[in-house]
C-alpha cells in the first residue's frame, strides 16, 4: 500500500485566492475602456489644428493598462496610429502630430474598447518648435 497525500486546508485557500486574484485582474483587463473623448489639445482658434505642429493629446481611463491613439478621415481606412501610452492615474497621453488636412476622427482604444470619437479639423501648419499655427 502507498501512502496517498492530501492537500491541506491552507493549500487550497492560497490556491482558491491565487485564482480569485488572476480572474479579477482579467476583468479588470476586460473592462477597461476610455472613460471620456480623446483630448487632442488647444488648436489654433481652439478647433484648428496644423500639420506638423505638435499638441499633447490625452484621454480619461478607467482602469490602467496600455492605451492606443487613433487618427481617422470620416468614412475611410485604414486609420492612421498615432501612438501608445500606459495610463498614469486615470489618464493616457501622447504627443499627435497631424500628418494630413481635412476633418479627421481621433479616437483611443484600451482593452479592445474605442472611445467616442473627437473631430478635429486640420490645417497646413506653419511654424517650427513650440510656435506653430495653422491657417
């Protein structure tokens, strides 16, 4: 006869807690998504914005995690990607530089959720460094 061990009691709770903590931060994960409209920064003439200038474009989160920015022309694709952040607190952000004119679509994307998208209308920038501006 061989001796057959059985689990002690402290064994199966750290166990039971150890996935209870793995299935709640995947449905942190799960539920993550922009909590507000993307931020793109003050614009010439507040809602003007140029090409090659540089503006600091941010959006509230809900939960932390990796967070995409998105620069899109209504009605067309692909969407151009403007860059990544990690959000700090309750805010992901990014330094956009618009690389075409027209009315564009900025959006964000976390945990696979997009949020509302802000319209922007970009113009031909002009300028250079922290003095740039669009006619």
């Amino acid at each position: 006869m061989g001796f057959v061990s059985t689990p002690t009691k402290s064994a199966v709770t750290a166990a039971a807690v150890a996935c209870l903590a793995m299935t709640a931060a995947g449905a942190a994960t799960a539920n993550a998504v922009p909590s507000g409209r993307v931020d793109a920064g003050w614009g010439f003439s507040s809602n003007a914005y140029g090409t090659g200038c540089s503006y600091s474009m941010s959006v509230p989160v809900n939960a932390s995690g990796k967070v995409t920015f998105w620069d899109k022309k209504p009605g067309s694709n692909p969407p151009i990607y403007i860059g990544s952040a990690y959000a700090n607190g309750a805010t992901a952000s990014v330094t956009w530089v618009p690389q075409r004119e027209g009315i564009r679509q900025l959006y964000a994307v976390q945990g696979g959720k997009r949020s509302n998208y802000t319209i922007a209308r970009v113009h031909r920038g002009y300028g250079a460094g922290g003095f740039c501006f669009a006619l």
